[in-house]
C-alpha cells in the first residue's frame, strides 16, 4: 500500500521517526519531545512507552535540583539501529558498521590497489558482508550503508558521475548496484557536504550553524551549511568551490574550467615539482625548511582566495578544515585566517574563523553512515 501523508500508518511511522531523529541528538523528556515534535503530550507518551517496548529507547536517571526532580529524559539505546558507512576517496576507502549513537562498532581501510573497473564492485560487497557476518547484528535493526564519496554526483539515482582524476569510481550508478547485491537501502552523497552535516552542532563547530567545510586531500571539496542546513540546489547537486576559478587565464582543470581552485590547492598539484610528498612532509619541515614555509604560504594564499569566494556568496563565519589539512591545523589554521581575514569584505563586521573539523577515522565512517540513519529517520 503507498505510504501517503493521509494514511494513518504514515503518520505513526512519521512520528516515531520524528521521535528517534530528535533523539538523535540527545536525551530529552517525553514533554520536550512533545513540544518538538509537535505532538501532544499523550500522543509522545504513547509513542515512548511504545519505543520502550521494543527495547529501542531506555528511561535515564532523573537528576535531583533545587526545584526538584527533573522529569525523566529518554535516551537512544546504542543498538536501536545500525548503519553501514563508506567512505571513498581518490587514495582509498575506509568503511565500518556504526551503531545509532554515533558510536563505531566495526571500521576497515581497504586497500584498493589490485581493484579495477570489473571487480571494484564485488570487493566492496565481499567486504561489508564480511563485516555484517562479523558483527551479527539483527537485520531489521540496518538502517542501510551510507556511502559519501567525491562530486559531482546524483546523490538522488546513486550515481557518482564524473569527479576529476577519479576513474575507478566514474560514471558508476554505485546505489542501485549495491542495494541489488545487498538488499538493503543504499543512499549517496558528496563527501564533503556530509562531513559538513556531520560537524554541524559538535563542540568543532563551536555553535556555527553557517559554516563552510573544506575537506582538501587529492582534491578540494567543500560542504556549506547555512542557518543549520546543508546548501543543496537544483538536481540534489552542492557546492563545489574546488572548481570556482581563482585564476582566469590559469592552468586547465580536468573538469573543463580554467583556473580552478582544486588545479593549484589540491596537495598532489601544490607540491608538484617541489621534492615533497605530503602535505604532512610540509607542517614537519615547516619550522626550519624555507620552501616547506613557501608551500604553506602559498596553499593559505590559494584557498583563500576561494574562500573569500564563498563567503562573498553565502554569509559564513567559520571555516572547518577536513582532510590532509587536519595534519599541523594548529600552524596553519590561524595562517589560513589571517589570509582569509585580509581579503574579506565584511572583515570588520563579521570575522572568519578557521578551525580544524570532527573528522578523523571515526568521524569519516559515521558521517558516511550518517546519510543512512538521515534517509531512514525522514520515513
Ligand atoms: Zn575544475
């Protein structure tokens, strides 16, 4: 039976759902569920002892203050559900199982050096089966896999389409394949628009709801959260401030641009020719090697040129770095604020800050699975 909002079981499936999103982000009582969701107070407490039930949430303690006890809070049981994650880029994959909580039950970087075009699907499959067998979780408790991976992509058919210099992975309709093999939901998005929702409300953020997430490896991506949602437009696509040209008459871009930001910042571009190898090579060298303190200059001069870029379109105050840059942040984000702070139009009024992001291992799996657990809870 389609599932339309005039249909009763819709509306109860909404509001559990409802329910468990905004538990997702914390404890809260049955009254303030109540007043967030909509609902009225019987209705929420009727969804909560029916949540109980089922062992997906749990009562925690009241506290004791001096108006009181404060009514009990409902919390997320850890294992209400689980998600898979995967994180692809252009130097590999990570991929884990992480439970509701954001907690990771199960994480593993797999080596794509003997993948190609005609098995690159099956080792991706063989891999999350090995996982799920491993964890044996309850199949009715998988929200799905996440998987977030370099744009552009159709994160709406499941299709990565043609990010530059990522040839395993191009033009590859990765959702509908694996949701055949796995039978199980599969949702895609832009890697660094999800780590950008994923930062959103954790202490790195430090209470930004407008902020830019740039996530620079082998490439330059950039995920924008405005007034605490995600910058989407026209067919599901987001930001791409790697491809805005900081150079008119630059160096061709792989994408057809000239002059790209990602053809001068992305790390193997920037080093090119210097004798580095890594960025990490760079920030260890950087107080005593006089090109690695070149390098640093120029990657600050570079992305903040794209950043002011970014911030003269849509008003942002914070910039999250993500990727190689999170290595030596604390030299270079201050560097990079500087640089980004003498170019701004609104420099007086509405400083920028630059700060390293949640993104480690962890939080590049969870933010994966986090598009799942997303997907699941909107019904
Ligand atoms: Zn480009």
């Amino acid at each position: 039976m389609a599932m339309t909002p005039r249909n009763a079981e819709y509306t109860k499936e909404y509001n559990r759902k409802a329910f468990l999103r905004l538990l997702r982000s914390g404890p809260l009582s049955r009254a303030e569920a109540a007043r967030r969701t909509g609902l009225t107070r019987s209705a929420a407490s009727l969804i909560a002892e029916e949540l109980l039930a089922e062992g997906l949430i749990v009562e925690t303690s009241a506290t004791e203050t001096k108006l009181g006890r404060t009514p009990v809070p409902l919390a997320l049981r850890p294992d209400a559900g689980y998600a898979v994650g995967i994180y692809l880029n252009r130097d590999g994959c990570t991929a884990g199982i992480v439970d509701i909580c954001g907690n990771t039950v199960s994480q593993q970087r797999l080596r794509m050096g003997d993948w190609d075009v005609t098995n690159k699907i099956e080792r991706l499959v063989e891999c999350i089966r090995g996982m799920l067998a491993d964890c044996q979780l309850p199949r009715e408790r998988l929200a799905g896999v996440g998987i977030s991976a370099p744009g552009p992509l159709d994160g709406e058919s499941g299709h990565i389409l043609n990010p530059p210099k990522f040839p395993l992975w191009n033009n590859t309709k990765i959702g509908p394949i694996l949701e055949a093999e796995l039978d199980m939901p599969v949702y895609l998005e832009n890697n660094a628009s999800c780590l950008a929702r994923y930062n959103l409300g954790k202490p790195e953020a430090r209470g930004s709801e407008s902020f830019l997430l740039l996530l620079v490896d082998s490439g330059v991506g950039s995920g924008v959260v405005i007034n605490g949602k995600l910058l989407k437009g026209a067919g599901y696509f987001t930001s791409e401030l790697g491809h805005t040209s900081i150079n008119y008459r630059g160096k061709r871009c792989a994408c057809g641009n000239i002059g790209c930001l990602e053809a001068y910042a992305a790390i193997p571009n920037l080093l090119q020719g210097t004798g580095f190898s890594s960025w990490r090579e760079v920030m260890d060298t950087v107080s005593f090697d006089k090109l690695a303190g070149k390098l640093m200059k120029l990657e600050a001069e570079y992305l903040s040129a794209g950043i002011v870029t970014m911030c003269n379109l849509v008003s942002i105050d914070t910039v999250l770095l993500a990727g190689d840059l999170l290595y030596g942040a604390d030299t270079f984000a201050p560097l990079l604020e500087k640089h980004v702070n003498a170019r701004s139009l609104r420099r007086e009024m509405l400083p920028v800050r630059v700060l390293p992001s949640k993104a480690g291992a962890d939080a590049l799996i969870g933010a994966a699975a986090d598009i799942a657990f997303d997907r699941y809870l909107m019904v």
